[in-house]
C-alpha cells in the first residue's frame, strides 16, 4: 500500500501540537493555495463549520493569512516559512523546558549501581545505540544485521567517532549495510561476520544489532516481527557500567562476532 503523503503530514503536525482538524485544514489548505471554508472543507475533508476556528488558530501561529472578504478567504503561508515557524517554536519550547527542568535540581539520593536496562521500538533502540557511539572515547565495536536500526543518525554518530580519533569496528553479514557504512564512514574498519546469523532477511527473536563503547557500555537489541513486516520493531538491554554482567559476558561474544574477514575482500 502507497503512503499517503497527507496523511503523514497531519500526523507529524500533530506532533508539533495542532489539532486533527487544525492539521486538516492546513493541508488541505496548502494543497489549494488559497480558498474560501467551503473550499477547505471540500479539501481536507473537515466539516465546514470547523474550519473558521481552525483558521483562526493557525492564524494565531502565523501558518495561514486571512482576507477579510466576503466570503472570507485564507492562504496558507509558503512550505518554507511553516517549517521555520514550526522550528522555531518547537526551539522555544525546548528551551523553555531545559529552563524549567534544570529547576528542579537535582536529588541527594544514592546513584543506581550497575546494571542492566532495556528500551523498546526501532526508533528507542537506533536512538540508545547512536548516543552510546556518540560518547565513545576510544572504541567502537558494531554488529547490526537488520539494517531498520541503522539509521542515519547512527551512522553520522559513528562518522563523528572516527573524526574524534575513536577506533570503529563494524561488521555485518548484509552486504549493503557493510557498503553502506565503508562509503559513509571511510575511517571505520568494516568486517563480514555470521556469527550469530544462518541466512537473511533475520527471522524474529535474532540479534539486530550489538555495541560495545570503550570495553564499558554495552547493547544487544533483538528484531520483534517477522521478516516482510511493514516496520520491524526492536527491543534493547543495554549497560553503561564496566561492572554490569552484561558487559562481561557480551564483551568477549562480540569481539569474536566482528573479528572476521576484512570487507571489501582484498584481492
């Protein structure tokens, strides 16, 4: 199934805090140009009575200009003016919680000793294993056989290694994803490894991805759907403590899971 490219841009506006009907009504509007309630009903698929109050909102956040005719008619501002808007004010507020949060203080109680903790969803885990390889110091050491959790981020985080002197070991059994990041991360060493896969696509319950960060923060992530899945989901237990057993016992079954032959083969 085709996405719906309006679709998916009412639910990232919904992000950013309109409304369903608000969100509706801008899209429909921006597909317009400009037009009177009717037009924007029609468009976006609101009921007409809806829209005034709408617009009047999106107004109030500078997305749509008003003409006071009769019947009144509205313009949605430029694509590259509601992003900034929408930037800005996604900016503000961020700033204005790190404001309010840094606030609270922080509590006099004991820190948490080591230990193990876990992270769910594709997004969660491609989001630990990129910070985990953004703090890196010395060494990086990667497996990923589902290439859904290398996303971009993870690998401009380990592109951001390499440019800090950090050593990065990535292997993988797909072909693609070892192309990917020897072209995308040309400092990193980039092996080809089986060790814990028989063939691919992965089925679900396989290893998705392992890290390893300066022989102390440790990953292992697991793929949760099975292969032809429209999103294949993922869950995480991670470490960040050199005295957690999982480090102990993941340190020497990923060191063995990258360590083989060198990609591209030499001839």
């Amino acid at each position: 199934m085709v996405d719906d490219p309006r679709e998916e841009a009412v639910d990232l506006l919904r992000e950013f805090g309109l409304t369903e009907y608000q969100a509706w009504a801008f899209v429909g509007l921006a597909g317009l140009g400009s037009g009177t309630a009717k037009e924007v009903s029609e468009a976006a698929g609101i009921p007409q009575a809806r829209v005034y109050d709408c617009m009047e909102a999106l107004s109030e956040r500078g997305l749509v200009d008003v003409r006071n005719t009769q019947p009144r008619r509205f313009r949605a501002v430029s694509v590259d003016r509601a992003v900034d808007l929408l930037r800005r004010r996604y900016e503000e507020h961020a700033a204005d919680l790190e404001t309010r949060l840094s606030r609270l203080g922080t509590p006099d109680v004991p820190q948490d000793g080591p230990g193990v903790w876990s992270i769910g969803g594709r997004d969660g885990v491609a989001e630990r294993l990129a910070g985990l390889v953004g703090d890196a110091d010395a060494e990086v050491r990667l497996a990923v056989a589902d290439g859904s959790v290398l996303t971009g981020d993870v690998v401009a985080a380990l592109s951001g290694a390499t440019d800090r002197g950090v050593a990065v070991l990535f292997g993988s059994p797909d072909e693609r994803l070892r192309a990917r990041v020897d072209g995308e991360v040309p400092d990193a060493s980039v092996v080809e490894t089986w060790t814990w896969w028989d063939s691919l696509p992965i089925d679900a319950g396989s290893v998705s991805a392992a890290l390893q960060v300066d022989d102390a923060a440790t990953l292992a992530a697991v793929v949760e759907d099975p292969p032809g899945a429209d999103e294949r989901d993922h869950r995480a237990v991670w470490a960040d403590d050199v005295t957690a057993p999982l480090v102990s016992v993941l340190r020497p079954l990923l060191a063995a899971a990258i360590s083989g032959r060198r990609w591209p083969p030499e001839d």
